[in-house]
C-alpha cells in the first residue's frame, strides 16, 4: 500500500479506541467536560447501561454559536492555547479529542446555550460530518446526547459486556467524579427510573453524607478525617480505621489537584503507612485529596489522564506517607472516640482522636517469659543508649547481658519466673486507678476522673479485661494491646541509628549496570540503614556491612530488592519493613498470654500503656485491642427505655 495520509474520521476512531474503551468512558468525558464549564448541577440520563443512550446535561457555561461546530473537530479546545497552559492545566480535559472520538463511533448531538444568549443551538454528526447549527429550545448549559455506541465499529461492540456491567461501570465512574467535586449535583436516571440525587454538599456534614452514601455508611463512620499542609502541597481526606479493613484494594480512592488518578507512588505511600496496622492481606480503605502546584505534576502521561507523573516523585511520596503514618498513629483509645453507633462497640474507633502525639515515654511494660531468641535478636543489636536504664519497669533483675553481643544489648533471662511482678506497674497510678474503680460501683466518680479506657474491674476468662468508663464498659484483649504496646517501645528504642555489622568476607551481589548505578546513586540512604554497598565490578557489588538486626537473614536478596524498589519508585521501605516484621514477632513472642491472672493494678496500668500508645486501637495484625459498650448500647441491649 502507498503512504497516504489517513481521513479525519478514521483518525477520530484511532484515538476513539484509545480514549474511549466502554460507556463509561463517555460519561467520564462528558462529565468532565461539565464541570470544566463550571456546571453546578449534572443530570445523566442512562439506557440500557449506556449503550443505547448517554445523555449529560449541565447549567454551565454553555458554548457560543460561532464555537458550536468547532467542538466536534479535532484538536478543538478552549481550554489550553501555548505549552505554558498546558504546564499549569487547572482543567480536565485540554486535548479537544473527546467530542470527535465520541462522535466517530456513536450518533451524537450537542445543544448548548451561553447566558446571555436568546436561545440554544444545536448540531449533530452524521457519518462524520457535523451538520449546520440549528436553533434549538434549552435552559443555560449544554447537553450531550450519546446513542448507539460503537453501532459502526462491530469489534467493539463485540467487547461490551452485559447492560448490567457496563451500568456497573458507569457507577463506579459516577462515584469517583461525584467524590471530586463536592460543590456540584448530581442526579443519575437509568431506563427512566431515577438511581440517586446528591444534592451539592459544601459543609463537612454533607460532604461526609455524601461520602457515605458513595463508599457506604460504614466506612464513613470508621474514618480519621485529614487536613494537612505543608511546603506547598496538600493533603485532605478520610483515611479508614485498620480496623476497617477491606480484602481487596477496592474502596481506595486518590484524587490528584481535583482529577481521580490511579497511581502508583500514592498507593504506595498509603500501602506503608497502613502495613503496620493491617493484617497482610487486607487492604486500606480511603478517600484521599492531593493538591500540589499544577507545575509539579505533569497529567499528559496517559491518553485517559488516569496516570500522572511527579517531578518530585519522592517528595511527593514521604509527604503522603508521613500524614497518613501520623494519622493512623492517633488511633489509640481516646475519650473523644465517637459515641454509640452500632459498630462502635465493636470496633474500639477512635475516629475523633486527637493529632499524634509522640507517646509518652513513660515506663516500659513488660510481660514475662522475655527470655527468648527472638527478643535476644532484637537486645543483641540495641544501640547503646538501650540500656537498663531505659528498660526502667523491666525489673533490672530480669536483664541480663547478651552474650557475645557487639552492641550492648540486655535480655531477660529464660528463667524469670517471677510472672507478674514483670510487669512495669507505676504503683502510684495503678492504685489510684483501682480505687477510683471501687467508688465507680457505688457513686461513680465525676466523669473528668474516668480515663478514656477507664479503670479495670475484672479479668475473663484469662483473656480478657473488663473496665467501667464514664459512659458505659469497656473490654479488652489483654494480648493483642500488650502486643501493641511492646512493638511500639520497641520502634522507639530502635529509633536511632541502625547497629552494623562488618562481615569478614565481603558478599558479592550480581547485579545489572543499572542497578549498580542507582546503588552508586542511594550510597548515603544504604549507609543510613546499615548497609555498606560499593561497587566491586561493572556488575557486581560488594556488601561489607548489614545492619546486625539482620544478621542471619538473606542480606543479599533484600539488597536486590531495595534496588528494584528504587529503581520503580526512586525510594523503599523494605529494610525497615524486614526490621518492623522481626520487632512484630518478637513483640507478639513476649506479650502477655491468656491465663496469666493479672491483679486490677496490672490491668490498670496496662490500660493507662493502651492510652499512651500510638495505634493502641489495633493489635500488629489490624484487630481491634478494644471494644466498648455504651451505657446507650447496654439500655438497648436490654431494651431499656423503650
Ligand atoms: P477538551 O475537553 O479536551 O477541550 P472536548 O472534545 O471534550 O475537548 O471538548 C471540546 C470543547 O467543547 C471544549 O474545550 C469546550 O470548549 C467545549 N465543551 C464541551 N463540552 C462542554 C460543556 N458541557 N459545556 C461547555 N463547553 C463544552
Ligand atoms: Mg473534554
């Protein structure tokens, strides 16, 4: 065949099969064209899951006379005129490929009306021509009407799913765009009959109704809300409770200066900071708002604008992923954990809880039976200010020096037996506390006295303690929270510095020349971890030294894998996930067991721990530690005041 070059309209369905996959991808488009035109209310109107008819309606701005042809051509837009616009784009769409796509593979037609005009005018494609503007009846605002999708592309249409999918399709699409703009309505009908009307939703009430209604009642009632800000971007949204976890990663929504993006280096950062609260797994569940400067982002990397490129990707990426890590941090028990809704008390949610604070470094709590490998591991490579002193409520008695450790490092020895007395008890709080527990059963103390937990006034079954608080009970898992709490002072005590320990013969790792470039490039962010990297040949590194918690395991593999990390991402978190995993086992190991009776100081001090420590809501595996019982939920429960 000769080079020819290619009619317009075969060019519009080219790009049509790029942009435009289902239905759902029309509804995207048109929509997006609405709320760039500033619409304030958006009807869509469906038949037969969109194949039949997609019809958007908006009160935007509407499209002048002389422009209404123009929207049907190719490479026609009002929104970007120089490569600078394009560098700041504040619009969704600025490539003018939406319309003529549509309509190369569909019967469309377009009625619009600016302000100011007397009346509206229309035009529709026919065969790939657009027809003269004719003057038509319409209020302020455009319609788009879409029939027949893919009626002239069979292979297509051969990829249709069911109506009922493709409708699927086309609510999902709907969620993420209502999710983008709370300041706009939107109404849905499908084969006639109405779905859903979100009336606009600008005060955080309607905002967190209109969240409910679009990602479910329970997820909005189990949500830390964040506001952050900081060097330039921004951070908003609501973040799940672990204990609200999903088993897929289907309610995670991420919105980029107001556009929903699928990204990577956002998930990334969320998968991390929820793996230290989430069983492996189960997935996090959120609804997050990124708003960067336009010039730090550039959205023209995908022809559907679903996948973005940061300029500064690691910026990006430590800013998200410190917010929600601090955020997630704050769900310890809290007094301001919400009231009695049917969930709540079974899940201790602390939804309200106030800003992260560093906790208190107070005592260490410590169970008994500390004396194992795995805890010796962890001592053995304690930096030197982990020593006894530190450990102050272990019982110094109970330490005794590794042997043969390179750091200073402490253990408590196999046979402490001494069980409770272990435990770290501040014997002036516990004493009090349970004082205060006694009076709760006849007076009841004024509620300012009641700590968020309360105070212990008995142990289950060997598992479990029971408090009364000032509105009502609370049970605990004795395990799970203690878990928590010792993996936490165990992050703390690790905080500096990683140990290293030099190996006698350097380990050879065979790696690619890009690899041992990007190896070259992170040296510092190796060091800072604990490893001593350098480059033995054009594709060989040397590894001279690993951080001395790791001794014993594959050093090399993991270094193999940081380099993919970095080469994909440009930053990893895998040593220290190695390290937080070896902290998790050792912490769950040395926590308190079932069947060990504690006295009600013991159990108050472990409650007073629960509430000084970051993410105390949930064991290491995303389980709730506590459940509470309002003194609402007891009445109902009982069918009281009825
Ligand atoms: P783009 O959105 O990339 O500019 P489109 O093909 O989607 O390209 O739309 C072409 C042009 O038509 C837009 O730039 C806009 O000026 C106009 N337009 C489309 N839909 C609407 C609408 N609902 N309200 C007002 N103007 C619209
Ligand atoms: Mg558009």
């Amino acid at each position: 065949m000769a080079i020819q070059v290619l009619p317009d309209e075969l060019v519009n369905q080219i790009a049509a099969g790029e942009v435009i996959e289902r239905p759902a991808s029309v509804v995207k488009e048109l929509v997006e064209n609405s709320l760039d035109a500033a619409a304030s209310r958006i009807v869509v109107e469906l038949e037969r899951g969109g194949s039949s008819l997609i019809r958007v309606r908006d009160d935007g701005r509407g499209i002048s006379p002389g422009e209404i042809g123009l929207a049907l051509a190719r490479h026609a837009t009002s929104k970007i005129a120089s490569l600078e616009d394009l560098e700041r784009i504040g619009t969704l769409g600025f490539r003018g490929e939406a319309l003529p796509s549509i309509a190369s593979v569909s019967r469309l037609s377009l009625v619009a009306r600016t302000h100011d005009a007397p009346h509206a005018w229309s035009v529709e494609t026919r065969e790939g021509a657009v027809s003269r503007p004719a003057p038509a009846s319409h209020p302020p605002g455009t319609t788009v009407e879409v029939r027949d999708l893919f009626f002239n592309v069979p292979a297509r249409r051969k990829f249709l799913r069911s109506e009922a999918t493709e409708y699927q399709h086309i609510l999902r699409m709907l969620e993420r765009l209502a999710l983008s703009r709370f300041e706009v309505g939107f109404s849905l009908a499908h084969n006639g009959k109405p779905v859903w009307t979100l009336p606009p939703a600008t005060s955080p009430a309607e905002q967190i109704a209109r969240v409910a209604k679009l990602c479910g009642e329970d997820f909005a009632q189990h949500v830390i809300e964040l506001e952050e800000q900081s060097a330039g971007m921004g951070l908003s949204g609501w973040l799940a409770l672990p204990t609200f976890s999903r088993s897929q990663a289907d309610l995670q929504f991420s919105f980029l200066n107001g556009r929903f993006v699928r990204d990577k280096l956002i998930a990334s950062a969320a998968r991390l900071a929820y793996q230290d609260v989430l069983f492996n797994g189960r997935f996090g569940a959120y609804v997050l708002y990124l708003r960067l400067d336009p010039l730090a982002v550039d959205v023209n990397a995908h022809p559907q604008k679903l996948e973005v490129r940061f300029r500064e990707s690691r910026r990006v990426h430590e800013f998200l992923f410190r917010t929600l890590e601090r955020a997630l941090a704050a769900t310890r028990p809290s007094s301001h954990s919400p009231g009695s809704a049917p969930l709540d008390w079974l899940t201790g949610s602390a939804a309200h809880a106030a800003a992260a604070g560093i906790a208190h470094q107070g005592q260490f709590l410590m169970a008994d039976g500390w004396g194992r490998r795995a805890a010796a591991d962890v001592y053995r490579a304690l930096p030197d200010e982990g020593s006894p002193h530190r450990l102050a409520g272990l019982g110094e008695e109970a330490l005794v020096p590794a042997a043969g450790a390179s750091t200073t490092g402490y253990f408590a020895s196999d046979d402490d037996s001494r069980g409770a007395a272990a435990l770290a008890v501040r014997e002036a709080t516990a004493s009090q506390g349970a004082a205060a527990a006694t009076t709760a059963t006849t007076a009841g103390p004024p509620e300012a006295a009641f700590p968020p937990l309360g105070f212990a006034m008995a142990q289950l079954h060997g598992a479990y303690i029971l408090a009364q608080t000032a509105q009502g009970v609370v049970l605990v898992d004795m395990h799970a929270a203690h878990e928590r709490i010792l993996y936490e002072r165990l992050k703390q005590l690790l905080a500096g510095p990683p140990a290293q320990q030099r190996l006698l013969v350097p380990q050879i790792v065979p790696v690619t020349a890009l690899e041992a470039e990007t190896a070259g490039e992170h040296r510092e962010e190796f060091a800072a971890l604990g490893f001593e990297l350098d480059r033995f040949a054009p594709e060989q590194l040397a590894l001279r030294a690993i951080p001395s918690l790791l001794v014993g395991r594959d050093a090399v593999s993991l270094v193999r894998d940081v380099l993919a990390d970095l080469a994909v991402d440009g930053s990893s978190r895998r040593v220290q996930e190695s390290i937080e995993h070896l902290l998790g086992t050792s912490a769950c190991h040395a926590a308190i067991r079932a069947h060990r009776a504690l006295s009600l100081a013991e159990m108050n001090a472990l409650l007073r721990e629960m509430e000084r420590t970051p993410r105390a809501d949930q064991c290491n595996h995303g389980r709730p530690t506590w459940v509470r019982l309002s003194l609402a939920d007891l009445d109902r429960l009982f069918m009281r005041g009825r």
